[in-house]
C-alpha cells in the first residue's frame, strides 16, 4: 500500500456510501473508466456502510441510467464495509458525510489498535470546484432524476480526481 500525496494517484480506491446499491456501484464503474482511459492502473471497489443490501445487484435504476451512459454495472454485487479494506485500500471517496463520518470512526478505532498506514479518507466532491463540500444525495427514494442528477456528479467528481493526478 502506498500513501497518495497530491501528485500520485493511489494505487487503490475504494467507493463508499450506504447501501452499495445505488451510488457507489456507479462511482466505481466511472472511476473505473475514466482512470482507465487517463492511463491509470487504479484498483477500484465499491461497499456500502451498511449490510442491508449484501449480495445483491445494484438498484435497477442505477443500473438504467449508467447503461444509458456506457457504464454498465450489471455484474456488480453489493458487499459491506469491513476492516481490513482500511489496509488494502489507499484511498477510501465517501459519497456523503454521515459515509464520510462512519469511516472515520472505524478508522480511529482501528488507530486506537495499533494499527497503521490506513487508507486516506475524503469525501468525493473534495477536488470538485463544480461541487465542492456537497454530497451525492442518495436517490434511493427518489425517481429517475434523482438517479440522472447522482450520475452527473459522480461523473464530475470523478474527473476532478484523476485530473489532480495528470
Ligand atoms: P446507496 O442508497 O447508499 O446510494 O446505495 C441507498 C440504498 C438503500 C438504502 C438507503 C440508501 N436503504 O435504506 O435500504
């Protein structure tokens, strides 16, 4: 595991948010992409904080929505947050700040440990000048706008990051 500072891109970044069903499987999908394309070998995963949805497919509606945009998350299955993806992870991109605030918790714990050389935490809009401080709302409750909207900003945040790499 390496640290990332401002110039270099980690080698391993992990997309988080609640249920691991509707935005962070489309994060990692784009991010995916898009550091492929920028020429990045960037190892990239998705959970959620919570356990709710395990195993299951991401929602249908984000499922729509990226296919309509070339990102097809079909295969994907949602999994719970766990402890060791603090050591095996260097980056950890919260879509929100409850997301944010859980991590850091767990980390903190695992710091009480002993435990060093964790993943970084941030938020994901942290590089975003469009949409600095902001979360990715959660659709979940919402309709295909809201699933449009989640996209357009992880799309956003998601140049925003690998452009401070290149
Ligand atoms: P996500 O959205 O965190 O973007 O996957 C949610 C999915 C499910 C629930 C909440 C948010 N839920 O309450 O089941």
């Amino acid at each position: 595991m390496t640290t990332p500072n401002n110039h270099t891109a980690p080698q391993s970044v992990l997309m988080v948010c609640l249920g691991n069903i509707c935005r962070s499987p489309l994060a990692e999908e784009v991010f995916r992409q898009k550091s492929r394309q920028a020429g990045f070998d960037i190892k990239v995963d998705s959970c959620g904080t919570a356990h709710w949805h395990e195993v299951n497919p991401a929602d249908v509606r984000s499922r729509q929505v990226g296919k309509s945009r070339g990102y097809n998350i079909d295969q994907l299955r949602a999994r719970q947050l766990k402890n060791s993806d603090f050591e095996t992870f260097d980056l950890m991109l919260a879509m929100d700040k409850q997301n944010l605030a859980d991590l850091q918790s767990i980390k903190d714990k695992l710091t009480a440990q002993g435990k060093t050389n964790l993943a970084q935490l941030a938020l994901f809009s942290e590089q975003d000048a469009t949409y600095q401080h902001q979360k990715v709302p959660d659709p979940y409750y919402g309709d295909m706008a809201d699933f449009e909207q989640a996209l357009d900003l992880i799309e956003s945040m998601a140049d925003s990051w690998i452009n401070k790499w290149t």
